[in-house]
C-alpha cells in the first residue's frame, strides 16, 4: 500500500470509528425507559416509524433494545390492526407537544389501547425492520420476539390492506400527509388545497414546534391548520375508516407508503419461515402489491411514480423522492426499474458512484424547491438509507456506495441532525435525531 493509500484508509477508519461514538451516544441520550424518543426537545414521545429506523441501528449494538422498542410500539397496537403513528408518554406534561394526547381523544374511539395514542398510521417499515434486526443479532431470543411480533405484523398488514384500501385497486390510502411521514412535501400540495382551512385557527393553540425549530425550516401556520382541520374530520368520526371515501376531505394513494406495504410482505414470508408459518400467501400477497404500485401509481410519460388523490383519481404531479421508493421492491418490472434510476441520477436528484451534493427530497430543478423547509427540499437521512436499500436490492452497488459516502459524509461533517441543506450540508432542525443515528450505524455495517 503506498503510503497515500494507507493515510486515506486510515482517515476512512478513523471517520467511521468518530461516527459510531456520535451514533451510539445520540441514540443512549435520547433512550426514555422503554422507547426511543426522535427527539428530545421536538419530539418527546414514540413515534411509529421512528421506532422501526431506531430498532434497526440498535440492533447493532442493543438488540435487547432494540426488541424493546419495536414490543413498546406493537403494545399500543389498536385492535384493528392499526399501529398509532405516536404514542404518548404519560409522564410529560400537556403541552410537551402539539398536537398531544388531549388533542387526539384516542380513548373514546373503539379498539383503542390503554395507552394514549394517536389515531392515524405511518409507513409500515416494521416488518423489514424486524426482519433486519434478526438477521444483525440472531438468537434464541430474536427468534421468540420474531414469533411474538409476526401475529402483529400481519394484522398491521391487514389493516392497510383492507380498511384502508379505499381506493379498492390493492393499495392503501393515507387520510393525513402526517401518515406518509413527509409532512408538508410538495406531493400533498394539490390534494392538501381541497382541505377547508383558515390559518387564523391557529391562533387557538400553541404550535410546539417553533419554539425548538426555526420556523422557515418547519410547516407554515396554514399547513398546520390543514393538518388540524383533518384530524378534526378523522376523530369526528372516531377514527373509523367506514365510508371515507364519502366523507373525508384527504385520501391519497402514496408510492412510499405502499412500496413499504409490499416490502413488509416479502419481509413476513422471510420471517414466516423463522417462525413456522406459511411463507406463500406473503409472497402471493407482495406481487399483487407490486402490480398494483405499477398499475396505479407509475406515470409512463414522467418515467417515476406520483402519489394518486383519490378525491379527483388523478396522479400528483409533483416529483417528490418518494416516487423512486417504489424501487425497494425486488420484482418491480424492469422498465420501471430502468426508469426510476435514470430518474434517481437525473440533475432532479443527482444519484451517483460520486455525489457531489446530497440526496434531496424533492426535485431540485423545480421552481418551488425550497432547501430549508423540511420536507420540501433538504436531504433526510431516512429516504437516502431507503434508497440505498433499494439499489442494493437491484444490485447497483456503485450507486448504492456513491449514496452511503454521501449520507456518512454529511453526518460527519454536521452531526446527527433530523435533516441538512441539501446544497451546503448544514445541519437543520433537531441536532441529535434519533433516526439519523441509528441508520447511519445501520450504514457504517454494511460498507
Ligand atoms: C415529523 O412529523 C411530526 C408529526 O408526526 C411533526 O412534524 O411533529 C415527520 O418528520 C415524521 O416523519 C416523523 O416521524 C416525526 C418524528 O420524527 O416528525
């Protein structure tokens, strides 16, 4: 090795070493006796699919708690099948989030846990998140969690699949963008201006938010009176999916939702086969999703996928990052393949062996792209690890490396924040974020 070679692989160790340190100490601090926050000081209770990203990054170095986090979140499980997107620690005091437990109302609607949660669901990333944790750390014990969890997993399943396919083409629909996890992206622009909403109703609560986040990096006032005025419809209703297509003012078909939905099933028939159960009907149940994604989201004239408004039965013409998460399924047809990596590699989101700025979330082309807004523009570390998954899966291994440099460097340089400018790399919103610590050592594992 010459001697420039050897001081490159030791910086390279050296980065790694400095990045695990960070990770593990991140996700410790922000460990509350049986669940991971995301974060401290914006998001102090547990949260769906946080919960799942963190499980995966503990398994490296605390599986036990790891199964811990993934077992809290199932016990809020409704009876429905339905895993709340929040659930709230009784020991913080009102108003430690908005909106909190008292907004909510959980205990009045049926097949509610004992514990306070939310009522909406958020992408189903659980059962390739147990999958994954297993193989990390098996063992006896793994295995027991495995078959404590797969009765679960399948009725989370189920729930998305039935009561939720409102469309009735396969898929699951969304009632909230907060269900899809990328809040405010430009995707729910269009479906969101349907929803009646007066900023001014914000003037009766008190966003927590903004007080622990700029607020040119969070939501705007009448987002959140959009997000409100849903929540208002949902628990009108007591969070009964009976007849929404008649009634509720958001209902979206959205690509990552359901490329998740269609993973988790090839996720089950894996771990089915750990547990000794039927791998088939997962298997069956994973192509229907497939063809479905691509029967009813794939827009041929774009070349990418586009959530799909139920409310009009039109495709969303944003692109967004999530219209390449279709690509983390393995039987996605190969035009579709082809398709999305050249959308990946395009200038709208610059996939490459060697990136020079990081993966942003939205189209950096277009005219609305807004670099520190949230989900409007900057690089999470969540789609990139969700994208490296999937080029790994279609083995692109040079645009999978390209993309883990990319998502190891920007941490190394800002630190563990909840996202970074997608030009500069500067840290924004929460600085110690529990999910970008967890992926990264998920990361850091497999080079
Ligand atoms: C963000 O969403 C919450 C509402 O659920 C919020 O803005 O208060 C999103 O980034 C979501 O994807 C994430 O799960 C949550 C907690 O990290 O924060």
């Amino acid at each position: 090795m010459t001697g420039s070679l050897a001081a490159g692989v030791r910086a390279g160790a050296e980065r790694d070493a400095r990045l695990r340190r960070l990770a593990l100490a991140t996700l410790d601090a922000n460990w509350e006796h049986d669940h991971t926050v995301p974060s401290r000081t914006l998001y102090p209770h547990q949260w769906s699919w946080d919960s799942a990203f963190i499980a995966i990054g503990l398994a490296h170095v605390r599986p036990d708690r790891a199964w811990r986090e993934l077992r809290t979140l199932f016990a809020a499980q409704w009876v429905d099948g339905r895993v709340p997107h929040i659930v709230f620690n009784p020991a913080l005091r009102v108003g430690a989030y908005f909106p909190g437990p008292e907004f909510w109302d959980s205990a009045r609607a049926d097949g509610a846990p004992a514990a306070a949660t939310s009522g909406i669901v958020q992408p189903p990333v659980h059962a390739p998140a147990a999958w994954l944790v297993h193989r990390r750390a098996p063992s006896e014990a793994s295995v027991a969690a495995l078959r404590r969890l797969y009765p679960r997993l399948v009725a989370q399943q189920r729930y998305l699949t039935g009561r939720r396919d409102v469309g009735g083409g396969g898929l699951a629909a969304i009632v909230h963008p907060w269900e899809s996890g990328l809040d405010n992206s430009p995707a729910w622009d269009a479906p969101l201006a349907a929803v009646p909403a007066d900023e001014a109703v914000m003037r009766a609560y008190r966003r927590h938010d903004t007080a622990h986040a700029a607020a040119t990096q969070r939501p705007t006032d009448l987002d959140y009176a959009r997000y409100v005025a849903l929540v208002d419809a949902y628990r009108a209703g007591r969070y009964r999916d009976e007849g929404l297509l008649g009634r509720h003012p958001f209902l979206v078909e959205c690509p990552l939702v359901n490329a998740a939905l269609g993973v988790s099933e090839y996720a089950l028939a894996r771990i089915a086969t750990v547990v000794g159960a039927d791998p088939g009907p997962h298997r069956d149940r994973a192509a229907r999703i497939t063809e479905a994604l691509v029967t009813r989201l794939w827009d041929p004239l774009a070349g990418t996928f586009r959530p799909r408004d139920l409310r009009t039965d039109r495709l969303v013409a944003a692109r967004t990052v999530l219209g390449l998460m279709p690509l983390a399924l393995p039987d996605l047809p190969e035009p579709q393949v082809r398709a999305v990596l050249a959308e990946a590699c395009s200038p709208r989101f610059g996939l490459a062996a060697r990136m020079d700025r990081p993966l942003p979330t939205y189209d950096r082309t277009a005219p609305d792209f807004e670099p520190l807004r949230y989900w409007r523009g900057p690089s999470w570390v969540n789609t990139g690890w969700l994208l490296w998954q999937a080029l790994r899966t279609h083995r692109r291994a040079d645009l999978a490396a390209g993309l883990r440099e990319s998502l190891l460097d920007l941490v190394d340089t800002a630190g563990c924040h909840e996202y970074f400018h997608p030009d500069t790399g500067a840290g924004l919103g929460s600085p110690a974020f529990s999910w970008t610590a967890a992926l990264v050592l998920d990361a850091l594992a497999d080079g």
